[in-house]
C-alpha cells in the first residue's frame, strides 16, 4: 500500500493541476498565457521524471543493481525538482478545492494563532540556509548503509525516503528558481554560490563511493547475481559515476543559466542609471549576496 | 619607441627622462644572481648528504626569485606603504609608468599596461623562438630511424623543455599579450585595475625564464612537460628546475588572473555593458579565471613532488604510503582546464576578428558567451579522461566519456556561430582573417580527433602515441596559435604605428598553415601505425610518415624566418598605420596608433555593440565640451581616486585570491583523504603519531580570536572610533604572532624520523603551511597595515582592513577544517 503512495500522489497532483489549468481558463474567460502553458509542460516533465522513476523497470532493477538505483534517485533528486519548481503549479493545484475550503484554510493558516507553530515553521524552513543543511541532512543520512539497506528492505521506508527527496528538492531548487507565487530571496551571486554549495556533497559522497576498496552496501554486496554479470564493487563504481555526472549535470546547468541572467541584470541595472544623465559615471550597483 | 606621439596634447616636445639604473632589470639581475650564489654556497655548506644538490637548487632558485623582484624594484610600493609614507601623487604614478621616457621603461619595473603587454610580446615571441627550435631539433631527430642525432635522455629532454615552453608560451601568448595591451582599451579604461600587479606579474614570469633554461645545464628532466612521479622524486637536479618554473609560474599566473578579472568586472566604461563587452575580453577574463582557480592544483602537485626530493617526505613513495595516483589526480585537475585557458582567448579573438571582416555582426552572440562560461564550468569536471590508462577500474571511466563528450556541445555552438557570421558575409582576406579562418579550419579536426580520445575504447588503441600528439597540436597550435597570429597580425599596427608588409604576411600564413598540416597529418596515421609518444627511435614501419613530417618541418622553418623579418624591418621601417586600418567597432581603434600613455584623456560613453557594421563608424561618444559642461580640465588629467570604486576592486582581487589559494589548500586536504582512501591504515601511518591536538585546537581558536578581534576592529570604523580599530587590529595581529608560536610548538612536537610517511608527510604539511600562512597574512601583512594605521594615513580606506578582515577569517576557517581533519582521520 505504501509503496503505492507516492504514485497515487504524482496521478492526483497530475489531475488537480489538469482541473486548475481548465478552471482558470474558464473563470478569467480567457487561454492560458503561453508563459502558463510552458510552466505547465514543466511541471508535467517533472511529474513525468518521477513516474519513470517509480513505476517502471527501473524500479525493480533497483532492488538488484546499485546504479539502477542512483538513476531513480537522481531522477527523483535532481530532476523531478527543478522541474517541478519550474513549472509553478501552486496556484492551479490549489485552484480545484472548493472555495469554501480554500478560504477556511487560508485564513485558519494565515490568522488562527492555534496555526502559529505552523507559521513559525514555515518561516524557518524558507531560509536558504536552513534549508540547504536539511537537504544535505538528507541526502547523506539516506545514503549510510544501515538506512539505504533498511529503505530497499521495507517499502514503507522507501516511500518515506523518497517522499524526503522530492520535497526537500522542491525546497532547494525554489531558492533558487522563481516559483511563483515563492520568491528566492537570494540575489543572483548568491543563488550560484548556493548550487554550488549544494554541489560539494554531491561530489564529495560520489567519490567517497568511487575510491572505496570495499562495497559499501551489504544488501548489494550479499546478492548471488546480478543483470549484467557485473560484480558488487564494479556495480558501485558506475553509480559512483551517475551520481557524480547525471547528478551535477542539472546543477551545472543552472549555475549557467543564472551566470548569463544576472549579467543581463546588471546590464539592465547600468542601463537605467544611466538612462538619466548622459554621460554621467553612476555607482554601478553593488552587487550582494541576499 | 617613443612615447612621443603625433596627437598628444602637450603644447612643447617632451624631454626624455634620465634613465635610472636602479631599480631596474640591471639591478635586478645583479642582486638576483648574487642572492642565488651566495644563499647556494651556504645551503651548500650547511646540508649533506642525497639531496644535498636538490635542496641547495631549490634555495638558489628560491633566493633568485625573491631578490631579482627586491632589485628590479617589486618590493618598493609595499614597503613604502607600511612605512606610512605619504600616497604617491598623480605626477609619481605617471613616471612610474614611462612618460617621456624612451625605451628603457621597458626594462624596469614599469606600470602602463601597453609597455607591460609589450614586454610580455617580446618575451612570448622569444620563448616560442626558443620552444620552437627545439621542436626542429625533434623533427630532425625523427626524420630517421634509430637514435641518430640525440641519446634518448638528451631527446627527452629536448620533449620536454619544448612542450613546457610551449604550454607556458600559449598559456600566455594571448591573455597576457593582448590582455594586458588591448583589453584595457576595448573595455574603456585607462589602465588595469592594479597597474603595480601588473608589472609584478611580468617579471615573476621574467625570473621563471632563467629557471626553466637553467635545466638544460643542469642535465635536463626526463619525465616530459607532464612531470609524474615518482619519476620526479628520483630525478637528478633537472627536475626542480621544472618545479621551480611551476611554482613561480602559478604565482604570475594567480596575480595576473586576478588583476584580469578585477578590471574587467569593476572597470569599463560607461555603457559598455556585458552585452555589448566584445568576445576577445570575454575570452581573456573567462580564460585567466579559470587559470587562477586550477593552476594552484598544479602548484600543489609540484611543491609535493619539490618536498619528496628536498626534505624526504613521501607523497609519491608507494612503499611509504604515498602514491603516484595522488600527483595525476592534482596534475590533470589542473591539465585540463588548462588546455581550456590556452583556448578560450583564441576563440574569443577570431569571434572578434572574423565580424570585421565580413562586415557582419557576431551571429548568436549570447550563445557564444554561455558557450565560454559553459566550457569553463565543464572543464572542471574531465580531468579523468587524462587518467583512463592509469589502473583505475573501468567503471570509473564511464562518467568522464560523459562529460568529456559533453563538453564538446558548447565548443560547438561557437562553431556554429562563427559559421553563421561567415554565411553570406562580404569576406576580405586580409592576414588576421586568413589566420582565423586557418583556425576554423585547423580546430574542426582537432576537436573531432579529440572525440576519439574522449572515447575509452578507441583511446585504447591512441592513448600515449602520435595520434595523441597530433591531436593537441592541431588544438593548441592550430588553434591558439594561428589565433594568436591572428590578433597579432590585427594588432600590430595599433601597437606599434607600424603596418606589417601584407605579402610578406600572406607568404608567412601559406607557409605556416601548409607546413603545419603536412607536419601533423602524417603524424596521425603514424599514431594509428602505433608510434609512441617521447621516443627518440623511430621504427621503420612509421619512418615514411615521419620523414614527410621532418620535410614539412622546413617549411614551418622558412615561415619563422618570413614572420621574423617581416617583424624586424616592418616594425623599425614599415608603412605608418592609419587609426584603423580594418574598420573595425572596438574602442582600441578610435585611438592614435601606437596608442599613448594616457588612453582616454576625456570620459568615454559606449552607445552600441561592436559588431553593429553598416551603422557608421566607431564611436566614441561622450566627449563633454568642457567649457560647455563648465567643467574643469584638471579634473580629467588628474583623477581624483574612486574610493568606492577602489574598495571594490580590492574587495574582489582579495576573494579572488583566497579562491585560488582554496584551492590549494582542498588539493592538500583532498590528497590527504585520497591516500587514507587508497592505504591501508598502517601503510599510511606506520609508527606516525598524531600531532598534539590539543595545539591544533588551540591554534584554530587563537586564529578565530584572531579574526573576531579584527572584526571588532573594523566596526569601530563605523563609528569612527580610531582607538577600536588600533585596538582590534593590534590585538588580531598579536595573537597572529602567537598561533604562529603554536604553529611552530606544534611543529617541534612531532617526532616523526626521515624518510616520513605518508601521514607524517601530510601533517608536517599542514602545520607548516598554515605557519607560513600565519606568518605572510597575519604577521607580514597585518604589520605592513598595522603600519600604515598607526602613522594615520588609512584614514577613510576601510577596504584595506575589510581586504585584510577576509584573509583573517580564509586562515581561521582553514585552521578550524585542519583541526578538524587531524583529530579524526589517521
């Protein structure tokens, strides 16, 4: 049953966001911007990712090979998220609920002081820092052999850990990607330094798996056989390699995108301090962090 | 070449200058080479036994380096500043940087960035003159079977001081030529962000020249340009000749990065914004960033291989812990980008040239900036494919022929926009376009090569023969260097006044490009017949490819010859340049050829891109007319210094020379965790205790009391209470001063006996490079500014204590991660 959570979730948030697209359409009275129409492809893909992750052959390979595996998380780590982020569903998930429903919770979250250990919740877990030091909690606490194992032994486990990696990667990429109605409260340098924070365990927990003499994963290290003929320690080695490569690929990405965004910034920035005087020198902006 | 100029503002001819003899390159030899004999002599003395002569070189070198910058006069500024004497005034700046005077400002510490891109010109030109002739003498070799001209060792040798040489050479051929001559200019400044930096870049690169030469004397290295242990720990004294030349090399090249990146980001002109910055800055700033983050890797890897042969330590001794692996893994980190930094100027110069000349605009110009910063990011991450053949298991390799293809996707989206600015363009085929089509041309087969090597299986068979060799020449020859002669032929008349004789030019190009290819090519099928890499014995089965190659050599003979006389009587008797003879956009060409000392004497306001052809010509927009704007002259002769634009510049020079020394300082850290990996325990540690870790822990929280000292400091700035900054300050540097003490307790505890470990080798490392720290940041530094605080005159300069404040906190985040990785990892 449990094993079967997080698809159910992905199919209803699929469905909800299908009814929020149409139930805007309907109530402005007008299509959907062609912003909105690609925000909502993301989100599709991101819903996607996590589908090819959980309930295809990779899923069952999983239990055999460890790379199998390292492609499902990385599908589910740093794929599936930033997708997700991209795409910006907020607003139509939350559209379908009836609107009795929506304005109780709404107001019981935002003004009910019986929700102020929510509010105060929240409020910590939006900072960038807290936030990233959780991810990386996560990330390295669910890669120790006892809880990896425990997670391809018990599926209730593995629900929860993957539950762990989608939400807590929505909350990492929304630092940095624009999510409205979620802002980054991060400038541009800040957001690259932030990825690339956020990079360093990645790669340091890929090579501690890469060079290790010994196989660090007993429920892989005790299997007779596995597809491929490959033995325990090769198997290791190429997840290294995917963890490593596919993992950062979409953090190196972004890190580009962002260095070519905040150099038009600043363009635009000079651009219109000197819109005023010609030929005036300006303080150009000083560029900070938050 | 004078500095008197035709358009120069100055109502009465100049008079030139005395020449002052001291300090300059005279003095900086003499002092240079006695400090080397006399600290030679004592070292000599002092130490016996086997690395006597290793560490007696390494001493004469080190004496060398320090004193010939003392002599030339380096040191000066520094000094004079934390003796709190007074700023230097405008008229000091611009002797210091050769008004009126002739050509000796070229041979003493000079601060204009042009004499400074000369001097780089003249010295590229010499060292390619040099790392060319030996790669004749390996032709010539080559063009029989057997050993016939050379021994083996000799031929060695030969391969490697050419291929040092020449990485070095293009390294800089490009960033530091045309970076420090051109790229000022292009952007709207009038000098870099520091001129005295500047200088001091060159001449370290100057005082590395005779270190490199000197190994010839002292019988050459025999590891090749790449010089992998463990063979350089048993190589005779040769080979800390090549480490010395990293060493200071490195250095040159985190100074020059810095200063590179400084300017560009804090100093062009108004309206010239990222968008419109031409390609050729770009290129440069992108190129010597990488160059400053990567070469401390190489520098890591080199000052290991320089403690193995001088103090006995065992890094690369695989019986003692160490391992080779450790010295591939730091050197290829930095061996590949490195091919990137040699590149990316080059790409950057033809996606300028090319536009000029078919009158068209860039195609895709966005693509090709995130292409550069996309081969920046990515060539961080390939390093291994260098490693494929090194004993690691296969699997490993898998996510390196990724990447390494990867990589090849924005390389190729340049392409593709250098294409599409070729289509349908009005295409003259003057000499700079003829060299960068020639690159087009000569980069498209290296790169497609480079897809075979990327590849483990079709590596399997190329690794480590001609292929191999064929296909980085293609890249770095055929790319950076006709890149570099492109430029150069683009320049040359803005650099010197001088139009280079276009026959002669063409004639060069012709003979270059047909000698280049005919020696190359059949060095390809000589690598797939199975010719290996630095062998002087040529087989019979590749001796007819070998031999069409030494022919071709003579060509490429004859073209140095054309482009020398070309050079010489062009430059001393050629046709005087027009202001811009190709028509091109960039600010350089709006001024006087050869360019004058003071660049912009008005304000300069860019209004459009520079590749907006078919809109008029170059403008230089934004001249005020003084009496109209009511404002003073004077005031744009002598401008007052930008104390908010300075804190920046410093600011951003300080962080990026603390990412440089990060790495570093991860390569340490790194490789200390790398070998604990690949040992076993009690290989790694032996009978090796640890240090006291109770003096670590004290030594990092004297460094963290440090720093906050400081910080409280700094705050009383704010309020402008000066008796808290002396205060904090001199608190800061006392407990400096103090974990320095600890630093050496620490260093004195440790019973270690020779040859060390590997673990002993790694904490005595440790301790004494966070000691060296201690004492050139906190103690060095800290008194130079504690000296200059206290005669008053940093009086509202509070980016030279936020500067120093970074360094405070870099030495105690390290002290803390040092600790940390001593108490818990044996």
């Amino acid at each position: 049953m449990a094993d079967s959570l997080p698809l159910g979730l992905t199919w209803a948030a699929f469905w909800l966001h299908l009814l929020g697209e149409r139930l805007a359409v309907r109530r402005t009275g007008r299509p959907r911007s062609r912003t909105a129409r690609r925000r909502a492809l993301s989100f599709y893909a991101g819903l996607l990712a996590i589908v090819i992750a959980i309930a295809t052959p990779i899923e069952t390979l999983s239990k055999q090979l460890l790379w199998t595996h390292m492609i499902q998380h990385v599908l589910l780590l740093a794929v599936a998220p930033p997708l997700i982020v991209l795409g910006a569903p907020w607003m139509s998930l939350w559209r379908p609920l009836p609107l009795g429903m929506r304005r109780t919770v709404a107001r019981a979250l935002a003004l009910s002081p019986r929700c102020a250990p929510i509010r105060s919740l929240c409020r910590a877990l939006w900072r960038p820092l807290v936030v990233l030091v959780l991810y990386t909690v996560i990330l390295l606490v669910w890669h120790l052999s006892a809880l990896y194992d425990l997670a391809l032994e018990n599926t209730d486990v593995h629900a929860l850990e993957h539950l762990t990696f989608i939400g807590f990667g929505i909350l990492l990429w929304a630092q940095v990607i624009p999510s409205p109605p979620f802002r980054p409260s991060l400038a541009y340098p800040g957001r690259i330094a932030y990825l690339i924070a956020a990079m360093v365990p990645n790669v340091a927990l890929s090579m501690l798996l890469a060079f290790s003499r010994s196989s660090l994963y007993p429920f892989y290290a005790h299997l007779a056989h596995r597809p491929g003929g490959v033995s325990a320690f090769t198997d290791q080695q190429i997840a290294a390699g995917i963890m490593w490569s596919f993992g950062d690929l979409p953090f190196v990405i972004a890190i580009v995108v962002l260095a070519i965004r905040w150099l038009g910034q600043l363009d635009a920035e000079a651009a219109q301090l000197s819109a005023g005087a010609p030929g005036a020198t300006g303080a150009r902006a000083e560029w900070r962090l938050t | 070449m004078s500095s008197v100029t035709a358009t120069h503002s100055e109502a009465t001819p100049p008079a030139h200058r005395r020449r002052v003899l001291v300090p300059s390159i005279l003095s900086g030899l003499v002092l240079g080479l006695v400090a080397a004999i006399v600290v030679g002599v004592i070292v000599h003395g002092a130490v016996s036994g086997s690395r006597q002569a290793d560490d007696t070189m390494v001493c004469a070198y080190l004496a060398w380096f320090i004193f010939f910058l003392v002599g030339v006069g380096a040191m000066n500024f520094p000094v004079r500043w934390g003796l709190g004497r007074p700023d230097t005034t405008h008229e000091e700046e611009l002797e210091l940087a050769g008004k009126d005077e002739g050509v000796w400002r070229y041979f003493r510490f000079c601060t204009d960035h042009k004499v400074v891109g000369m001097q780089y010109l003249v010295t590229v030109l010499v060292l390619f003159l040099v790392g060319g002739v030996a790669s004749w003498m390996i032709r010539l070799e080559q063009a029989r079977t057997g050993a016939k001209v050379f021994t083996p060792a000799t031929y060695n040798t030969i391969v490697g001081m050419h291929g040092l040489i020449m990485i070095a050479t293009t390294i800089i051929m490009l960033s530091a030529v045309i970076g420090n001559y051109v790229v000022p200019i292009m952007i709207g400044a009038n000098d870099m962000a520091f001129p005295r930096l500047n200088a001091l870049s060159y001449w370290m690169l100057f005082t590395a020249v005779p270190i490199l030469l000197s190994a010839i004397v002292l019988g050459g290295f025999p590891t090749g340009w790449t010089g992998y242990a463990p063979l350089a720990d048993q190589a005779a004294v040769g080979m800390d000749a090549y480490c010395m030349t990293i060493v200071v090399f490195a250095l040159s090249i985190a100074i020059g990065g810095l200063n590179m990146v400084t300017t560009v980001v804090t100093m062009r002109a108004p309206g010239m914004t990222w968008g419109r910055l031409p390609t050729t800055v770009w290129g440069i700033t992108l190129s010597t960033l990488l160059g400053l983050i990567v070469f401390p890797s190489f520098m890591a890897a080199v000052v290991l291989t320089l403690l193995d042969r001088t103090v006995g330590t065992s890094f690369y001794q695989a019986s003692l812990g160490g391992n080779n692996w450790l010295y591939e893994q730091m050197f290829w980190f930095m061996g590949h980008p490195e091919v990137y930094v040699i590149l990316l100027p080059a790409l950057g110069v033809v996606c300028d040239i090319v536009p000029v000349f078919t009158r068209k605009p860039l195609f895709a110009y966005k693509l090709v900036v995130g292409g550069e910063i996309g081969i920046v990011v990515l060539s961080m991450a390939v390093w291994m494919h260098h490693l494929y053949w090194s004993g690691a298991n296969l699997a490993l390799d898998l996510p390196t022929m990724l990447s390494t293809e990867a990589i090849s996707i924005p390389t190729g989206l340049i392409f593709f926009a250098l294409i599409g600015t070729l289509w349908r363009g009005r295409i003259r085929l003057e000499p700079p376009m003829l060299f960068a089509l020639a690159f087009v041309f000569n980069f498209l087969i290296g790169g497609v090569t480079g897809l075979y090597l990327a590849d483990v299986p079709t590596d399997a068979i190329f690794h480590s023969n001609m292929f191999t060799l064929a296909h980085f020449h293609f890249t770095l020859v055929g790319g950076t260097v006709f890149g570099f002669l492109a430029a150069f032929y683009y320049w040359f008349p803005k650099m010197t006044g001088r139009q280079l004789d276009p026959w002669l030019s063409r004639l060069h190009f012709w003979l270059f490009e047909i000698g280049f290819l005919g020696v190359f090519i059949p060095l390809f099928l000589a690598g797939i017949r199975g010719e290996p890499r630095w062998q002087a014995f040529i087989v019979p089965n590749v001796a007819t490819e070998n031999l069409i190659s030494s022919l071709f050599a003579i060509v490429i003979v004859a073209s140095v010859a054309v482009l020398a006389y070309n050079i010489l009587t062009s430059w001393i008797a050629g046709r005087r340049a027009e202001v811009n003879p190709w028509g091109a956009r960039t600010l350089e060409w709006t001024l006087p050829s050869p360019v004058p000392l003071i660049n912009f004497p008005h304000p300069v306001l860019v209004t459009d891109g520079p590749y907006d052809f078919g809109r008029g010509g170059p403008r230089l927009m934004g001249r005020p007319t003084l009496a109209g704007a009511g404002i003073d002259t004077a005031t744009f002769a002598a401008p007052a210094p930008d104390v908010g634009s300075r804190g920046r510049q410093v600011r951003l020079a300080t962080l990026l020379l603390i990412l440089s020394d990060a790495t570093f300082v991860l390569a340490m850290y790194l490789g200390f965790l790398y070998l604990r990996v690949l040992n076993t325990q009690g290989q790694f540690t032996a009978h090796e205790s640890r240090p006291s870790i109770l003096g670590s822990v004290l030594v990092a929280v004297g460094s963290l009391l440090a720093a906050s000292a400081f910080a409280w400091g700094q705050r009383g700035l704010r309020s402008g209470n000066s008796r808290r900054v002396r205060a904090g300050v001199t608190t800061a540097w006392v407990i400096s001063l103090v974990a320095l003490v600890g630093d050496v307790l620490i260093f004195g505890g440790l019973n270690y006996t020779l040859p060390l470990h590997a673990y002993g080798s790694f904490m005595s490392l440790f301790i004494v490079y966070h000691a060296i720290r201690h004492l050139l940041i906190a103690v060095v530094v800290g008194a130079l500014v504690l000296g200059r605080l206290y005669s008053g005159r940093l009086a509202g300069r509070d980016y030279v204590l936020q500067a120093t404040g970074y360094w405070f906190w870099w030495i105690a985040i390290t002290a803390v991660i040092m600790t940390v990785l001593m108490a818990t990892i044996k």
